[in-house]
C-alpha cells in the first residue's frame, strides 16, 4: 500500500522548490580572499556566477540557486558554494603557479598602447561644408 500523504507532500514540496519558476533580485557580493578578489553574482533566473581575479587571472564559475526562500548572503555565510569556491581558487593558483612549455624562453613584446586622441594629420575627414540659404 502506497502513503498518498507522503505523495502529495513530495509533489507540493518540489513545486515549492524548483528554482526555475522563481525570479530573484539580483545581487553582488564582494570580499578580498587569499589576495585575491572573490565576487558572487546572483542573477535574476537564480543561476550563481562567482568570479576569482588574483594577480591578473580571473576564472569564473556557475551554480546553481540551492534556497529560493533563503537569502543570498545567508547561503554565502553557511557555505553553501564553498565547494565551488575552493575549486576556483584551486585553477587559478595553478594557473598562476604554472608555467607555459611553448613561451618559456621567451620574452613577449609588449604591445603598444592605443592613443587616446587620433593625430589630426592622419584621420580622414568626412565633414562637409553646410548648405547655406540664399534669399
């Protein structure tokens, strides 16, 4: 015999928490780990973004929105993506501990900045004299 109590309860319960049907307010939140910049977005169709920038490397990964009725922060403050977290942090020291077999020897040359202001003598000119009215 089946408990049709039980039934009912799963189905209300995965109404009440698929994620998709809900739309969220979208936040941002910001913090300075291990020297590095960590910042969580949370978008307004529950996906998660979390990027981490250290010495120039940013990797960014994506989760999904565990809580609907929970806040962001709170989620964030019981580590809810630790995990997600950890592994970013993990890919980009390895990254910046890394070193390339192709480039090793090799100096990159710099590139030049792009000026600010074009130099008048070399940009074409496109402006036409105005039509003027004769009465």
């Amino acid at each position: 015999m089946f408990d049709i109590k039980a039934l009912l309860k799963r189905g209300v319960e995965k109404e009440l928490l698929d994620v998709d049907d809900y739309i969220f307010m979208p936040e941002s939140i910001e913090m300075v780990i291990e020297e590095g910049e960590l910042k969580c977005v949370l978008n307004s169709d529950g996906r998660v973004n979390i990027f981490y920038t250290k010495q120039g490397v940013t990797d960014v990964r994506a989760a999904a929105r565990k809580h609907p009725f929970t806040t962001f922060e709170k989620e964030l403050n019981h580590g809810v993506y630790d995990d997600v977290i950890d592994d970013l942090i993990k890919d980009v020291n390895k990254t910046l501990d890394g070193t390339s077999k192709y480039f090793r020897n090799m100096v990159l040359p710099a590139t030049a900045p792009l000026p600010l202001k074009p130099k008048p003598d070399t940009t074409p000119s496109t402006s036409r004299p105005l039509p003027t009215n004769k009465i």
